[in-house]
C-alpha cells in the first residue's frame, strides 16, 4: 500500500516544548512500525526537522537509510533561509508533493 506522511510543523500542538518532543517522538516510532510510508513531505517549518533540529536530522536520516524517501518544500527551505543547510533528504516542489498526495492510497498529516 502507498503511503505518505505530510508533515507540516516541528512539533505537534499547542505546547511547542512538548510538541517538539512529540514530532520526534512519533518519528523514532515509526522505524518500528509496519507498514511504513513510502515518503515524508515536510512543508512550512517541517523542514526545520531537515535542517536545524539536530535530533530531527538523526531520526529522518535513520527513516531514509531504511528505505522512507525524505522530500523538503523548496518554497519553505528559501523562505527560512535554509535551502543550502538541508541535511537530509531532497528538495521538493509543490507539483511533486501534491502528485504524491493525490496519488497515494493512504496520507497522513501531522
């Protein structure tokens, strides 16, 4: 099954403290579950997990190594000024992440 997993922030809800811990939480988590998705879209601050989250970094790195392609919006990486820190994955569009979307059988937001 074509799965793929939209992320849109750094954290998780209200508290961004706890919202951090959450985000990387559900992350490391997902190295043991089955099924997995096929890829990760981060969009809006979600990139900062590719970019200046440390453990953020770790944890995508782990997820790509096991096979989860790793996309960060190119928009949101020149809007951050980030696009030259990216430390894992690849740059994305907005036609890419889309398409994917609209393709996959399953997609999931946090």
């Amino acid at each position: 099954m074509k799965k793929v997993l939209l992320i849109k922030d750094d954290s998780i809800g209200e508290n961004s403290e706890l919202g951090r811990k959450l985000i990387l939480g559900f992350l490391s988590t997902m190295k043991e579950c089955n099924p997995q998705p096929q890829a990760i879209y981060l969009l809006n601050r979600g990139v900062l997990l590719a970019t200046t989250n440390a453990a953020g970094v770790e944890v995508l790195k782990s997820l790509e190594a096991q096979g989860i392609a790793i996309f960060s919006c190119q928009t949101c990486l020149e809007h951050f000024g980030l696009l030259e820190s990216l430390k894992v994955g690849q740059v994305g569009n907005a036609k890419a992440t889309l398409n994917a979307l609209l393709n996959a059988e399953d997609a999931v937001s946090l």
